[in-house]
C-alpha cells in the first residue's frame, strides 16, 4: 500500500508551480494541473478528473476559489487553499464543506513567519488597546503581479489586531510595484 498522497493542483500560477517543485520531496505526487485554461468556469474540476485525487491544492484567483474550493467539496475532496481575497465567501464555503464532511484548511500565508509576526502583532495590540495616545497603521509591499490589495496576510494582520481589543482606526495601505516579494508592516506611533 502506497503512503504518497495525490495532489491536484487548482491553479497553476507561481505558487502552484513551487508547489509541484516541491511536492514529491515530501511525499506528494502532482497527478493534475489545473489552471485558467482547461479548468474555465470550473469546467476541469469532475469526478473522472478527481478519481484518485486525495488532496487539491487551491492557488487559483479571487474570482473562482469559492465555486473551486464547493466544487471539491462536492465530490469529497479534501482541500489546501492559500487563494486570498475571497472571504466574503467563506461561510457558504463552510457550509459546503461542513454539508459534504470534508475538510477545508485555509490561510492567507501559511509562512511560519508570518505566523509569529501574527502572534506579536496581537500581543502588541494588546498591550496599546487602552493606550490612546497611539495610533496604528498596517502597510505592504508586493509585486505588480499580485491580484489583490490589500493582500489577505494584511488583512489577516488587522483582523488579528481587532480581535485583541484594539478599537481605534488602523490606517490600512498597499503598493503594488516591480517585483518584489512581498514586505508587512504593521506600526504604532505617540507624540511621546
């Protein structure tokens, strides 16, 4: 019996490709590629395409993650999503996913990076919720390529913030420029 898991890949962009990389190093085998082209309107996630699919990994757009990510669900496939921009969404996604009994793990970066920056950045709003004399601002760098602005860790970031107590406005901003990889910052600042 085989202990390598099958991968389908729902979006093949810059992050699907990495995922293909590195996909065999830990154990996974890329068995289908979808992408703008053969997956349009939904149109390649089937039963016959997802036979023998254990886990798709959505890294598509915005504009599709939601019917992809029900789609799967429908035919009891388990799924990744790193896609951002798409939260409006998430309840009926949930629900679909809840209604077919798979699962679901989504993060709008899955870094361990950017989750210690999460966790001191909650632990910093915290600490300055009742401390009105500071301001506070989220701000971001990426490439142009990037579809979406602010980008999902941001926002992430934000929400983070909210849920520790901090009630103030958070001025929120975002470039988009050349290639760069992709920078958050999140600050406060008093007259003190």
């Amino acid at each position: 019996m085989s202990t390598t898991k099958t991968l389908a890949l729902v979006g093949y962009g810059k992050m699907g490709q990495l995922i293909e990389q590195l996909a065999p190093q830990h154990g996974f085998d890329v068995r289908l590629r979808l992408d703008e082209y053969n997956n349009a309107g939904g149109g390649g996630i089937t039963a016959s395409a997802f036979s023998e699919i254990d886990v798709g990994i959505e890294f598509s757009t915005p504009a599709t993650a939601p019917e992809n990510l029900s789609r799967l669900a429908s035919m009891g496939v388990q799924a990744v999503a790193g896609t951002t921009g798409w939260l409006e969404h998430l309840p009926e996604v949930t629900e679909a996913v809840n209604r077919a009994g798979t699962g679901l793990v989504w993060s709008p970066n899955f870094s361990v990076g950017v989750a210690v920056f999460r966790k001191i950045t909650g632990l910093a709003a915290e600490l300055l919720r009742d401390e009105t004399a500071y301001g506070a601002w989220a701000w971001e760098i990426h490439h142009d390529a990037k579809k979406d602005a602010p980008s999902g860790t941001l926002l992430h970031l934000v929400e983070t913030m909210k849920q520790q107590g901090y009630s103030r406005n958070i001025d929120v901003s975002s470039n988009r420029a050349g290639k760069h990889p992709g920078t958050h910052e999140i600050g406060f600042d008093s007259a003190a």
